[in-house]
C-alpha cells in the first residue's frame, strides 16, 4: 500500500466495503444473557417466580441472581467479543463446551448438558453455538480448551436468527489512515474507516458515533492499532487487551468524528429483578452486577442508569471501547 495503511473489507454478504458502523456488528438480543445471570432456581428456602426474587426476600440466599465474578466476565466478555470477529481464520472461539447457558429457561441447571447459548423464540431455542464435540479447530493445551476458527462456519448457527458473517476471509484495502486532514475531493471509501467528517476542524477520515473501536483496532482488521508490543495483544483473538490503551489511540489517533468515546454495558451493577416485574430502589443489597438483558425498568431506570438502552444503542462489551455523540450515556 503506498499508504501504507491498511484495512479488511466487510463479508460481501454483510454489506462488503470497509465502512465502520453498529449495524455491521453482530445483532444480538440482549435476553440471551437472562440465561447467564441466574443460578440454579432453589425453592427449598422460597418458591419464587423462576428469573425473579420474591419481594421480601431480595436480600438473602433464595434470591439466585448471580454476582458475576471478573474471571468469569473476562471469559463471557471475550468470547462474545469473538463473535464480532467471524469470517477472520485466525481468530479463536472458545467452544460451546466453553460457554453455554448456565440455566436454561425454567432456570434449571445446564451443567450437564451444556445447551448452547442462544435466544428463545416462539419456544424454540436458537443457538449461537452449534453443539460439535471433539470438533475444535485450536487447542491450547496449556489450559486444556479447545477453540474453533471463526471461518468455521459450520460450527456456528449461522441463521437469520443466528450469528452472520461479519469480515471477508482474505479481502484488504489500502487507505487513508485517521485523523489525517484531506481535500474536499476524497471520498469515503478512500478512508480506512469508510468514514469522513469535519467536526470541530478540517474534514479528516475518522469513525462515526456507535462504531467499535477496539473491532476496528483489532490486528486482523487494520493496520492502525499496530506499533504495540505483542504482549498487548491477545494472540487468539487480536484484540488489543487492554481497554486503556485503546483509549489512548482513540485520543491520539482522533478516531472518532465525535472526540468521544466509551466502554461497553453489557456488565454492569442492576437492580435486582422482584417477582411481578418490579425492582427495589438500589441499596447495598438490592443491586447485583450481572448481565443486562431486560428492556424494562429494572434495567432502565433513573438510580442504576438506562443501561439496558445504551446496549441496545450498541455499546455493548465493557472491555470494547465505542465512539459515541458527545454527553451519550451520561
């Protein structure tokens, strides 16, 4: 590239072109994640309503709501952000022996048989993950788990319902790198980011509001998260690990067209679902930190914020960081 800059094109099936926008992403629902913010329904102490806890009972252990713990954030929040990355042959998926519901939908334990996550739709689980056992494509024998390839596409639920091919496998593009000021006469798509602008200063490449920046910096997507050391990657999936240093680059390399951006939701402190749909105004105990994955009050209020709303806008991994309209999310 005599730019020497360069950026991989979107599936042909998901639009092609390198233009950087929320809707390119994978569109997951966020009740997927009602399945893993649960334990195991106990009725020894309390008979609840599955899913919710009894009113004055909230606060002690018949309320099974999980606490999620940051080893298993880390691991949910980076595979889901794997997803983001299908049709990249390099990029590793942990397997659904990995991740699977931890509950299923009358919120009985999945420990054993493991029913991939997905969405119920008309009754009828919809998995992310295809159940293939012993089928992986990596394994790391260090920690004994197995990956597949995210172009393995047989090992995914590749529906409408499902998941969709977001990159090409093999396709790239030289480009015009962010933040570099350019005449009235470049178009767009001469833009790595597929994006130009000329907010606040003179028109220059950078990337719209909900775009993810960590997807755009990953090393398999372009060339303008590179300069790093290694170790700042995750070698499974690219990513640059830490959400800070992709902050920096944000700042630095002004990549958004807004000058703002922030950190994914999709974890966060909620209040804690009550049975009859209501929630208790937060407290020490009456919040937890678990997924969002209601549309309702109880994760869209005034005291824990309108989360819920702000995933849905797109802001979704916390360890991804997204471009954003100036004063979004406060």
């Amino acid at each position: 590239c005599c730019t020497q800059n360069w950026v991989r094109s979107f599936a042909s099936t998901n639009g092609g072109g390198h233009k950087f926008a929320k809707a390119k992403m994978q569109i997951l629902d966020k009740g997927v994640f009602k399945h893993m913010s649960w334990n195991t329904q106990n009725s020894t102490i309390i008979a609840d309503t599955a899913f919710e806890c009894n009113t004055d009972n909230f606060a002690n252990s018949s309320c099974e709501v999980r606490s999620i713990t940051a080893v298993d954030e880390d691991k949910f929040l980076t595979w889901a952000g794997s997803l983001e990355l299908i049709g990249i042959p390099q990029v590793a998926v942990k397997t659904n022996d990995e991740i699977y519901q931890l509950v299923d939908e009358t919120q009985t334990s999945n420990a054993a048989s493991k029913i991939p996550l997905g969405v119920v739709k008309g009754g009828v689980m919809t998995p992310i993950q295809t159940a293939v056992a012993g089928n992986e494509d990596f394994y790391d024998t260090t920690a004994a788990t197995r990956y597949y390839s995210a172009a393995s596409y047989t090992k995914f639920d590749m529906t409408s319902t499902g998941l969709k091919k977001v990159f090409s496998e093999n396709e790239f593009n030289c480009c015009i790198p962010a933040n570099k000021e350019v005449p009235s006469t470049t178009t767009a798509d001469q833009c790595c980011t597929g994006s130009l602008a000329n907010v606040n200063g003179p028109l220059r490449c950078c990337l719209p509001d909900f775009t993810d920046v960590t997807v755009y910096l990953n090393r398999y997507v372009s060339s303008e998260g590179r300069g790093l050391s290694d170790s700042a990657y995750d070698p499974r999936t690219g990513y640059i690990k830490d959400p800070a240093a992709v902050k920096a680059l944000v700042t630095s390399k002004n990549l958004c067209c807004s000058g703002t951006a922030m950190t994914g939701v999709a974890v966060s402190q909620l209040s804690i679902p009550i049975e009859g749909g209501g929630y208790k105004p937060p407290t020490q105990l009456s919040t937890t930190r678990r997924f969002t994955y209601r549309t309702d009050a109880v994760d869209n209020n005034a005291e824990t914020g309108s989360i819920g709303s702000i995933f849905d806008a797109g802001i979704k991994w916390n360890n991804h960081v997204y471009c954003v309209p100036a004063g979004f999310g406060q």
